[in-house]
C-alpha cells in the first residue's frame, strides 16, 4: 500500500514528455515493451548533438560532461561516436563511464572496457545503464561481463543480466526517427528537458506496476537536474516503501549534498528519520529545516520530535523557528514558481 502511495506522488509531479518535433514513438503504445528494458525516451532527438558533443568534452564541469555523454548515448547517433571516444580519456571516472556506457549502447565496441568497469562501484541505476550497453556491444567479453551481473544485489540489475544472455533487440529497439525543433535550445534547456522526459517515462513504468524501473527513471532525473527537490523526496520516499531504507537515506541526503540551502530538503530527511523513530537524528535535520525559513507548520513535526527525544519545546527553539519564518518570509519573491506538468518551471 505504501508504494502506491508514493507512486502516486511521483505522479504529481510526473509529466507526459514534451513535444520536441516529430517523436518517433508513443510511450502509451508500446504495451508489449520487454519489462527488463527502457525505453528509449530520448531516440532520434538529434537536434541536441551539437550543445551536447561540446558540452562532453568542453566543460569545465565535470558533472556537466558526464551528463552530456549519458545523453548522446540516450539519443543514439552514430554522429557521437568519435566525440565520445575522445571522452574515454577524460580525467574524471564517472565522464569515463559514462562515455563508454554510451559508446556501448551505440554498439561500439571502444566503450566495453568502461562498460564493463561500471559493473563495479558505481549505483545501481548505473549498473543498469552499463549492463545494456554491454548487451549492445555483443561478443564474448561482453557476455563474460553480464554473467559476473548476475547476482547482482539490485534486483533490476540481476533480472536483466538474465534477460541479456537470452533475448534479442525487439524490432522498435533500432528505430530512430530523427526528431528537429524550430529553435536552438542551450544546454541547460535541453538538459532540463531531458529530465522531464524521464519523468514521463517513470509514469508510464508506474501504470505498469515496475517500481524498480520508476526509480531508475527518476535517478536519473535528479542525475540530470540535481535542482529537483522535490524528486529527490519522492525517490526517498519509494525507497523506504520498498523497505530499502538505506538507499532512502541515500536518497534524502543526496537532495540535501545538491541543495544545501533548501528547507524541503533538510526537512525532507528529518521528517524521514522521525519516521524511523531515529528521533535524535531527526531533530538535526528539522532544526536546520526550520533555520532555513521552513513554514509555521513544520514546526509541529519539530515539536513532536523533541517531545519523542524527552525534551520540550523551548525558548532556544521557539526563536529558532520565528527566525526560520522571518527568513522564509523574506526569500519568498525568489522561489521558483510551481508550475503544472512536471511541478516546476525553468
């Protein structure tokens, strides 16, 4: 019940993907899409290859390039194949892997070596990603690499390890019908975009009951635009439903390491740990909410966790929550707007 729940807050904020030209597909249509693959949301959007092959290799972010190479791996153009090999000698690891998991869901073999090394101390999500590239690459190494996937701890991992020594591409997997917008968007719009797209398809696998490949969409969103809070709650709060309550923690934090000045974020843990009844480590978490302007009502939570903790609602805490309001009051003007679809706007 819990995890229909929280899928159905991630339907709030979840969006159908936007029109970028002519898609080649319609996720709604795709009824009998093997449950072990993504679907590939991003196929054919050529007209972000120019912003996204020097984005790879050009920016002085790294976080930046490694999303450029997982997006033209997403996109799927042969055209990227030479930038992304450039990228294999980046000087950050996650760049690396990324380029190769992209050159390896091209079927370029010259992304196999970091395919392969993806396997193994990155997150799940990536694990995944790496695994279909390897899939894509074919060959014995490649195969050697999926069976060692097997046992995999994450379930989605493992069952499609399986999947990959057995089946073959259904026949929409190749198709890419290129996709054109009248304008040229910049890097960031594009990067926002491909969130949203993510988000569409997270809803489609939530009509389908697949929690796990909901997550992975979402992952990857908030790996796109680390800004999204609001997805960073729902992920944890999927993952505590799921009764992976380390990877729910994983999740609340990660929201708080990429927005350290939001009070949601902040609150977002603390309200988790309260749950837990890990009280102590709650309180942190909702005090610091409460400093960085969370509204009137978060103070109750606050409240009931310092009474579960054995202590009272006190002066010190009282003006730490009237100071928590005033500065909330102050910052209002410069919060992003609400906005239908995905829940914000950019």
């Amino acid at each position: 019940m819990a995890v229909v729940v929280a899928a159905c807050l991630a339907c709030q904020v979840a969006a159908s993907p936007p029109d970028a030209g002519a898609a080649s597909w319609e996720l709604l249509g795709w009824h009998d899409w093997p449950r072990w693959l993504p679907v590939p949301v991003l196929r054919g959007h050529d007209y972000a290859l120019p912003v996204l092959t020097d984005g790879s290799l050009s920016n002085a972010d790294a976080a930046v390039r490694a999303r450029c190479a997982f997006l033209l791996g997403q996109i799927g153009s042969p055209a990227s194949a030479s930038r992304l090999a450039l990228s294999l000698q980046d000087r950050d690891r996650k760049v690396r892997i990324f380029s190769g998991i992209a050159l390896g869901l091209l079927g370029d073999e010259r992304g196999l070596p970091a395919a392969r090394a993806a396997l193994v101390g990155t997150r799940w999500w990536v694990r995944y990603y790496a695994l279909i590239a390897l899939w894509q690459i074919g060959g014995d190494r490649a195969e050697a690499a999926i069976k060692s996937a097997l046992n995999d701890q994450d379930t989605l991992v493992g069952a499609a390890a399986k999947r990959a020594l057995s089946d073959a591409p259904p026949s929409l997997w190749a198709k890419r019908t290129a996709c054109g917008l009248d304008e040229e968007l910049s890097l960031d719009e594009f990067i926002f975009d491909a969130a949203n797209y993510f988000v569409g398809e997270s809803d489609w696998w939530y009509h389908h009951g697949e929690y796990e490949q909901l997550l992975r969409c979402q992952e990857v969103a908030v790996f796109l635009d680390p800004t999204f809070v609001e997805m960073f709650e729902v992920n944890g709060w999927l993952y505590w439903s799921m009764e992976r309550n380390t990877e729910a923690t994983g999740a609340y934090r990660r929201g708080i390491e990429a927005n350290p000045e939001s009070w949601e974020a902040a609150f977002a843990l603390g309200f988790h740990y309260f749950n837990l009844g890990a009280y102590g480590k709650a309180l942190v978490y909702l005090a610091r909410a409460q400093e960085l302007g969370a509204p009137p009502t978060q103070l109750h939570t606050y409240a009931h966790a310092l009474e579960k903790a054995g202590r009272l609602l006190g002066n010190r805490e009282c003006g730490t929550a009237e100071a928590g309001c005033k500065k909330r009051e102050a910052g209002k003007g410069e919060r992003q707007a609400i906005a239908p679809g995905r829940g914000r706007s950019p």
